[in-house]
C-alpha cells in the first residue's frame, strides 16, 4: 500500500472517509473542500442524516459512482487516538468494497492535543491495519487498497513524517503476520532462517546462521533437546545492525517453534490447531529487525531465535531427561509441552556474551497468561522495574495493552528437582509467572523484560481494530521503544 498526501480537490477516489464528532455539525476545513468538489452534498445531505456516535458510518452515493462514507469519532472529548486508529480501520475494511482502481481516500483530522506526526501515523497504521489479509491460498482474493490518500490542506513535514514511520511499521506488521499465517509445513526451521538471511542480505547487515553440529560444539543442549524428535534439523540466527555510533546495545529474542505438538507430552488436537503460531516472537523479532533497518537509528540491534519442531517420534527426549543447559544449569523435564523456556535458556545465556545493555524476550510462552489476561492484554515481566514501566508506558500509548505479572525469588521452591538443579515446570498456579522466574535463572542482563504473547499474538475473532488471525502484536510497541 503506497500513501500519498493530497489536497481534498485533488483526489480522483471512489471512496472518501470523512470524519464527525457525536452531534456537532459544523464543518471542518476539509469538509468544506469536499463540500466545494462535491456540490454540498456533506452539508445538505450528510450532516443532516447522522449523529457521528462513536463506530457509526453513513454512506452516501453521488452521481459519479463515487462514495462518501461518514465515519463517527464520538464525543471530541472523548477520543484518543487508539478510538480513532480502531473506528477509521473499522470504516476502512468495510469502505474497500466499493474502491474505484483500488484507491482510498481517508480526511485527516485535526483535534487540539492531537501531533500531527502521530495523527497520521495512527491514520495509516489503521488502513494498514484493515487493508491486511492472508489470502495466498484463496482463490478469490480479497480486494486491497493500492493508494492511500491523506487528504488535509497542511501539508506539514511532521504529518509527512508520520505517513513514512506508518508506512514502514505497516509493512514490517504484514511482514511478520505473513510469516505466521503461513503453515508449518511450509515455515520450517529451515526456511525461517533463510528468510533471516534474505533480510539481512536486503538491508546490509550482518547475518549468523548455526546448523545443528555448530549447535552442539556451542552447547545448546537444552535447545536441541527440544527438537531431537523431528526431521527438521534445527537453526539458531543471530542479525545484528549497528548505526556508525550506537548508543545502546539491546538483544531481541524470538521464541521459534515453528510447530509444537507437545512433544511425548502430546497435546489435544483443538489445542494444536494453531501451534503453526508457536514461532510469532520468531516472526516478531524479525518484523522489528526490517523496521530498524529502514529507520535507522542510532543503537546496536541482535535479534536471535532458536528455531525447531517440538515433534514425538522415537528420538523425542522424554520425561525425565535431564538435560545440562548451555549455562551449565541442568534441567529435569518434567513436561516435554514446556519446550519454549528450554529454548530461550540456551538463547539468553549465549546472549550474555555479548554485554548488552537490555535483553528482551518475547514469546507466546504459557497457557497461563490467557488464562489471566485474556486474549487482549499482553502479560510482561522482568527484573527492572523503571525499563518495565517505560515499556508498559509506549505500549499503551501504541494500543497494545501489557500488564506487569510479578516475579518472586520463592517462585524456585516450586521448581525445584531431587536430581537436577530445577525442573522446567512448577506448578499450575501462578504459571506465567514460574515461567519467567525460570527464564531469568539464565540471564546475568540487571535489565531484562520477558513478554508472554500466547494470548495476543493470534486470535479467534475481531477485536476493536483488529481482525481474526495473526495480529503483529508488539511489532509497533517493540520498535518504539527500542527508538526511545
């Protein structure tokens, strides 16, 4: 989707969002542009027929085939800009079915509090967001809009700004969302990390790929243990950027089990349905990655993912193993479902290598944290309490809620082995929790953020802005705050 900033006389489109406020009818400034084009018809026609409540829309056909849909923002009072990115997607994936040659226009609003940079970003975000679909196997594909147009009379560099970070941040979304829609068939270990290595090469960065002996002579032994029962041969990758002066140095850690069965600790089959998703930090760090390649700011950035199938077969480890991790520390498996924490072991303790000054994990990790959050609120947790903060504070400004889930040092006694230094299970309560307790067992980083998106990263039915499916969560909120 390519967007373009125009004047409101200037635009050739078949459909056109204009946007009101509940029950004020005075016209904005663009308004009266289209009002000039068009021949009154917002004035004489529109304003009258509609009360502007929040997620309302009104369609009014001219003459020339073209469209004007009326898109309600609520009480001005009221909306922020997460209401306006959730009621302008809303309109805009219901508008695409009458575009003429696949163009869009949308009104860029204007309200006192409102930057315009972050106006149109959340403007562009939200056609992003509703232009997006999955459609590869589909025979009939869903109509997608080509060309937006921002239609405003500024045409201020901050509002250019804003299309641009939008436009960058949509694409790197769609980038990871692709990854985890496609199947397990397909998303192999091995393909991830060709995928890895065509961004690196596109981008110019550096890019290490390790095949299972290089894993082994490293000592990921809790990582391979993991995927010793699948054909696929395992991968870790590691792409670094590096600004000319980098002020920080910050790991990003992707979780990456292209497809979990649960192991000999099988899962039920509708608990499986959509184990293909179990690599989205995988496919999120990677989205994150291509966005800081094209903004480029000044900062250090490795993002790494241990990359396998959690697969039963005859060589599947097995309950009861005891695996001696790449820190040194063994571990009792106790459930062989518990595979992504024995993966991120291995990853955080190779992270320490390299001195960062933060380290982030995400990964959709427990059951648990649906349990208590749902499927819309992201659950964090970490062993710095002024990084967690920052990071809850861009996330929600972004709209993408996170709530912090406590770690305590007595969550151990829980873990504990009679025949290994701690099991990778505890129990069930307080799961998310356990897990991340035992995550920060291999990493020395004093500023590190775990964040569960089991529950976030796909889900089963439309929400606010969202729709069904993978929804890029985090994406966004990750490279802001990386920027920051």
């Amino acid at each position: 989707m390519k967007t373009n900033l125009l004047k409101p006389f200037e635009t050739n489109s078949g459909v056109i969002i204009t946007c009101f406020y509940e029950n004020e009818k005075e016209l904005s400034d663009v308004q009266k542009a289209l009002d000039e084009k068009f021949s009154g018809v917002i004035k004489n026609n529109i304003v009258k027929n509609f009360e502007g409540k929040f997620n309302e829309t009104l369609t009014f056909p001219l003459e020339n085939g073209v469209k004007i849909i009326a898109a309600g923002l609520g009480k001005k009072e009221e909306l922020t800009l997460n209401k306006l990115r959730e009621a302008l997607s809303k309109t805009i994936s219901a508008a695409k079915k009458y575009m003429k040659d696949n163009i869009l226009s949308v009104e860029f609003i204007k309200k006192e509090g409102f930057c315009l940079k972050g106006t149109a970003y959340t403007t562009v975000i939200a056609a992003g967001i509703a232009n997006y679909k999955f459609d590869k196997y589909k025979t009939k594909k869903d109509e997608k809009i080509e060309t937006l147009e921002i239609l405003s009379l500024d045409f201020d560099e901050k509002i250019v700004e804003g299309i641009k970070k939008a436009d960058i941040l949509n694409d790197s979304m769609n980038f990871t969302k692709d990854l985890v829609f496609e199947s397990a068939e397909i998303m192999t270990p091995d393909k991830v990390a060709q995928i890895a290595k065509n961004l690196a090469d596109e981008y110019k960065i550096e890019a290490k790929i390790y095949d299972k002996n290089q894993l082994k002579e490293m000592n990921f032994n809790a990582f391979l243990a993991v995927g010793q029962g699948s054909i696929q041969e395992p991968k870790f990758i590691h792409l670094t950027y590096k600004s000319e002066n980098p002020k920080k140095k910050i790991i990003l850690i992707g979780k990456g089990i292209t497809f979990d069965s649960g192991g000999l600790d099988i899962k039920p089959p509708s608990s499986m349905l959509t184990m293909k998703t179990d690599m989205t930090g995988c496919a999120t760090v990677l989205g994150v990655m291509k966005a800081i390649c094209e903004i480029k700011p000044d900062i250090e950035l490795h993002v790494m993912s241990a990359l396998c199938e959690n697969m039963p077969s005859g060589s599947s480890y097995k309950v009861g193993d005891v695996i001696t991790s790449k820190s040194g520390k063994t571990i009792e498996v106790d459930n062989t479902d518990a595979e992504g924490r024995l993966t991120l072991a291995d990853v955080l303790t190779y992270a320490d290598e390299f001195a960062p000054n933060e380290v982030i994990d995400i990964a959709t990790l427990t059951g648990a944290v649906v349990v208590a959050l749902g499927n819309n609120i992201t659950g964090i947790m970490g062993n710095n309490q002024d990084m967690i903060d920052k990071f809850k504070n861009v996330a929600d400004i972004l709209g993408e809620p996170v709530w912090q889930l406590p770690i305590y040092d007595d969550m151990m006694e829980g873990l504990k082995s009679d025949i290994a230094d701690m099991k990778n299970t505890g129990p069930r309560g307080a799961g998310s929790s356990v897990a991340g307790r035992f995550l920060q067992n291999y990493t020395k980083s004093k500023n590190w953020l775990h964040i569960d998106i089991a529950g976030t990263a796909y889900i089963d039915k439309p929400y606010k802005e969202l729709q069904k499916g993978a929804t890029g969560v985090m994406v966004r909120t990750l490279t802001d705050y990386i920027m920051k």
